[in-house]
C-alpha cells in the first residue's frame, strides 16, 4: 500500500493549531516546530484536504479515514502531544 506524507511547518510568531479530523485530534506547534502525517494513499484524489480556520489554526481532513494516521511532531512519535478537539461535527 502507497503511503502519502506531509510536513506542516510553524513559521509564525507564536503557536499555530493543526486538528485532524474525524479523529479528532489536536496538536500544538511552537514556532520552528513541525507536524508529519503519514496517511495510506488513495487510489485517486488528494490523500488530505487542508482547512484554514483562522491565520493559527487549520484542520487536516484525509481522505481515507478507515486507519489511524502516523503522526510525527519534529521526527518524532507524537503519542501523547495531543488533545481531543473538532471542529466539525460528524
């Protein structure tokens, strides 16, 4: 199975805010932090939508929502690092 990848990068001032949904889950970036999503590819179409709510926060709808995503905070496992926050009702 393909996988897709992305990198979110906070190049702001202060913290910026990245929910996953349907999960939902919710990570905080310090500036110079980043967040990595590793999401099974679709067989066509985007594998993530990007929301932006406001200039610090944005919601990360995949595509496929049957597995969890690996999520990644600087390289890292982000267990842990999050919250349970939506901004979208089901």
């Amino acid at each position: 199975m393909a996988l897709a990848k992305q990198t979110f990068s906070n190049q702001k001032d202060g913290p910026i805010y990245i929910s996953i949904e349907p999960n939902p889950e919710c990570y905080e970036l310090e500036p110079g932090d980043s967040l990595t999503l590793i999401y099974a590819l679709p067989a066509d179409g985007d594998a993530f939508e990007v929301q932006f709510v406001n200039e610090r926060e944005l919601v990360i709808l995949p595509a496929d929502t049957t597995g969890e995503p690996e999520v990644l905070v600087n390289g890292a496992s982000a267990k842990g690092l999050s919250w349970k926050f939506k901004h979208f009702p089901a």
